[in-house]
C-alpha cells in the first residue's frame, strides 16, 4: 500500500466541521526515510463534509514535521486563494501545532 492509500483513508475517517460557513483543513504529512521522500496533502470541506479541495505535493527529503507543517501551509494558501475566511485546521501532528503556536506568540527568531 503506498503513502497515498493512507493518507486518503486517514482523511475519509476525520471528522466534518459541523459549523455553517466554517471549513474543515484537514493535513498530513508522509516521510519514508528509507526513500528520502517526503509528501503531504489534504483535504478542505464545508460544514457537512463534502470535500471541496484535495491536493498532494511532493516535498522531496524533509522531516516528518516539516511535511506536516508544509501539508498545513499549502492547504492554508489554497483556501486563501479562493477567498474563504473561517478554517478549522485539522492535524494528528501535536509538534506542529506547537511550532504554529510558539510563532504566533511573537516568540520567533525568523525574519
């Protein structure tokens, strides 16, 4: 089974947001060190599930929290291209939620 085959089973099973208007991201990031190939991907869908976007990207050599944080941005950039406003980001990746967190408090030492 390849990394794709989990990566959409996992985002079949995630849960709708159930807010009118809002949008569910819901994100992945795959690593296989063996290969040095890294992927993510996701899914964006309304408030009763069904899907509105999905993409995949590969990432080439990375780790596994640089994938999940590029599965969160380039679902982020694709909703903010299509002018959508209230995301409910959904991710099993709890380090990339506290990167996300830690640079939002203005703790970041990034340019």
């Amino acid at each position: 089974m390849s990394l794709w085959d989990y990566r959409v089973a996992y985002l079949e099973e995630s849960e709708p947001v159930h807010f009118p208007s809002w949008l569910s991201l819901s994100t992945n990031g795959s690593v296989r060190f063996d290969e040095g190939f890294a992927a993510d991907g996701g899914c964006v869908r309304d408030h009763n599930g069904e899907w509105i976007i999905r993409f995949a990207k590969y990432l080439g050599n990375c780790t596994a929290l640089e994938a999940e944080i590029w599965g969160i941005l380039d679902g982020l950039n694709l909703i903010l291209d299509r002018h959508f406003e209230k995301i409910l980001i959904q991710t099993d990746s709890i380090e990339a939620i506290n990167v996300i967190l830690k640079d939002s408090s203005g703790n970041s030492n990034s340019a």
